[in-house]
C-alpha cells in the first residue's frame, strides 16, 4: 500500500470510506412517536422470546 500511487491509494481511501456508517438523520419525536413508544415500552424492555415475560 505504501508504493501505491497516490491517485490509487486517494481512490482507494475513497472507496474504503464509502463503507462507514453514516448516521441517520436526527428529528424530534413526533406525538405519534410517543404515543406509540409509551404503548409498547414493557415490549420493548422484555428480556428473551414473546414467551418470556421477566424483565431486564
């Protein structure tokens, strides 16, 4: 990698780059959001399967 030129190594930097996470967009949350949020909380925090009711 180091005797690449720098026009091949620059693109493959670029290349590399394109497979970072790049992070979702942030935006408030919505009353549907909240709603929905504060309806499946115990769901959301269940430990295991459907089957498994203990909490975390």
């Amino acid at each position: 990698y180091q005797q690449t030129p720098p026009e091949v190594a620059e693109r493959i930097r670029t290349w590399l780059e394109s497979f970072k996470h790049k992070p979702a967009e942030s935006r408030p949350i919505t009353e549907e959001d909240q709603k929905w949020l504060k309806e499946h909380i115990d769901e959301l925090f269940k430990r295991g399967g459907e089957e498994d009711d203990r909490p975390l």
